[in-house]
C-alpha cells in the first residue's frame, strides 16, 4: 500500500487523537518531523527519523518505512521498507504486519510466498488491524491449497507464541 508521508503523519495523528494506539515519541518529538515533511525538508526528516528508528520507536520505523517504500527523501528501497517493517512487526504493529503480508504476496522486496503473506495478514489480523488484513487473509487464502493454509496458520501462531522473534 502506497501513501505519502503526510497521510501517514495524519494516520499517526488521527489515533492520537481518536484514542487509538499511544505513539511511541511523544507528540513533541514527532511535531518537528510534521514540520519537516510539510516543508519537504526530506533531509531534516530523515535526520530527526533515524536516531527515533534506532532506538526502536515504531512510529518512526513506519515513517521511515514508508520514505523508502514511496521513494521520497531517500532512494526508493523495498528492502529497506521490508526491514522496517519487520522491526515494527516484531513489537506487534498491526499495520506493519499487514503491509509485510502485502510485501510477500506481491513480491515487493522479497520473494513472493503466499503462505508468509497469510501468515501475516493473520498476525495483522490478531494484533488489531481489521480494516484490511483479515479480508486480504482471505482473499489469499483463495490462491491457496488447504496445506499452504495450515502452514501460514502454523507459523503464525509459532511466531506468536514466540513474541514476534521466530516469525521467519
């Protein structure tokens, strides 16, 4: 899935202030990465981004993610947007686990593998994203044999049981 930076910001600060999810930097911290971004100071907001990336904030990692993803400030990088992902997905972000499920089934980044793309829509559609994991889960599982099907629910609830560290 494919969005600028701005909607994700506005995504970000929509459950903010819907009392959705809490976001890992406060509000003050991200307040100037929103400034750099309507600026289109790509530079600055890769500068504020990376030490927030580093120390694991999820926010950021999605933020960052979806730099690379689209291209924007940086060069496009669908490796690098995976590997955010991943450090999302390992803290439980829902929607970090869908778009890697999205990844998988469209071969962005990876190798597409239709039991790994399951397996994350089904984590995606645990953790808390219903919007679109679940029904992209089942519209997957459409393309799927029961067996592939069994394997993606196996992993899922083996990397589950794990905390999200033996996912792969």
């Amino acid at each position: 899935m494919k969005f600028s930076l701005t909607s994700a910001l506005l995504v970000i600060t929509l459950m903010l202030g819907c009392g959705g999810v809490a976001l890992a930097a406060p509000i003050a911290t991200l307040a100037p990465i929103f400034a750099a971004d309507a600026r289109k100071d790509y530079a600055t907001e890769l500068k504020l981004l990376r030490p927030l990336v580093d120390k694991g904030d999820v926010d950021a990692q999605f933020l960052l993610r979806v730099m690379y993803d689209n291209g924007t400030g940086v060069a496009q990088d669908y490796k690098e947007a995976v590997r955010l992902y991943r450090l999302a997905s390992a803290q439980g972000n829902a929607s970090a686990q869908s778009n890697l499920g999205m990844m998988f089934e469209n071969a962005t980044g990876v190798a597409q593998d239709y039991v790994r793309a399951h397996m994350w829509y089904n984590l995606g559609a645990i953790s808390g994203d219903s919007r679109n994991a679940s029904s992209n889960r089942d519209d997957i599982a459409k393309r799927m044999t029961p067996s592939q099907i069994e394997r993606a629910q196996d992993l899922a609830r083996k990397c589950q049981a794990s905390k999200f560290k033996k996912c792969d």
